[in-house]
C-alpha cells in the first residue's frame, strides 16, 4: 500500500483520469483475501453528458458522484451486477470512471471461488466486482483506505490505448458517440 494512488490523482476530469488509470493496479482487501489486477479498460463520464447518472443532476442514488474525487461510486446496474466506478474531479462536479476489465494478478484463487468460474472472471464490469468482492455497501468507500485502493503503475504509452465509443448507452443519443472508452491495444482481458 505505500505507493497507492494520492487523493489529487482523481481531482480532474473523468476523461483524462480514464485514461490515466490504465495499467494501474485495482487492489481489494476484504477479510484475509488479498486480490488484485491491472486496470485494462475504462470508461469515462460526465454530469454535462446524457449517458452519466449525473446528468439530471443530484439524488439520492447518485450523490456519490457529486463528492469530491478519490472515493467509490458502486451502483446496481439492472438490478443484476454491482458495478464499480471510481468517482473524478472537485465536489460538486458529477464525474467518475467506470472500471471496466481487469487483467487478473493476485488471489486468483480468491476470485474463482467468487466468480464461480473459470473463464475470463474480470473481463467485464459486472464480472470484476463479482471476482474482487465488490458490494453495494463499498459505495462512497475511501480509495486511500485498506478495503479498496489503487495503486500507481508506469504509464502505458498513448499509441497503446484504443480508444472507442462507451458501451451500452443506446438511450443517450449524440452522446453515446463520445469516445470516451479507453482500453490496452490487445489486452486479451478486455470485454468484448
């Protein structure tokens, strides 16, 4: 933990900190279960944009997001999968970055039993917080505390990031065109 991620990593803009957080290492600590993977696709979004829950502006489900950066914003995504986003920018700005695939390193073990299964446990939204034991109640939860945390990692090269459109967002019109999906060149961890 002593080269986590500082607080001011996450008070800038979703998009920029999206890209950013490729290639750094999502770590969670839950009970004597130590697990970890390298962060392989992101996605970003802003309150100034349709396909963000903070476009309508602040409630109750989606306050986190209006916090200041640095902290956890997990929400239930069709009533199904817990999916978590790490939340961008000053207070008062509705920002975050959903995690969308990990490439798999410590506690392998741990995530399997989880995930129930053996197949690309992490390359999805709904399958990471399944494999590294993200729940609802992690929802504002400190990304400098010893539960969930970031960790910093060499930056991965721009001509390495594939860049595309957010997956998903039919109903947000022009803007589900943004580009704001950003994913390792070939990582073979990133959805599909």
């Amino acid at each position: 933990m002593n080269n986590i991620l500082s607080r001011e990593f996450y008070l800038r803009e979703a998009v920029e900190a999206a890209k950013d957080l490729l290639g750094k290492k999502l770590v969670t600590c839950f009970g004597d279960k130590i697990t970890s993977g390298i962060i392989v696709e992101t996605e970003a979004y802003s309150q100034w944009e349709r396909g963000c829950h903070a476009f309508r502006g602040m409630t109750k489900r989606n306050a986190t997001l209006f916090e200041e950066g640095g902290i956890a914003y997990v929400y239930l995504c069709y009533g199904v999968y817990n999916l978590f986003n790490v939340v961008t920018h000053v207070k008062g700005k509705g920002e975050g970055v959903l995690i969308r695939a990990l490439q798999p390193l410590d506690g392998l073990e741990a995530m399997k039993a989880r995930s129930q299964s053996e197949k690309k446990i992490t390359s999805g939204p709904g399958k990471l917080t399944i494999a590294m034991g993200i729940e609802l109640k992690h929802n504002e939860m400190s990304l400098q505390g010893n539960k969930i945390w970031i960790e910093e990692a060499p930056s991965i090269d721009p001509k390495n990031i594939q860049t595309s459109e957010r997956i998903g967002l039919g109903s947000a019109g022009e803007d589900a065109h943004l580009p704001w999906r950003f994913s390792i060149k070939e990582n073979k961890w990133v959805s599909r």
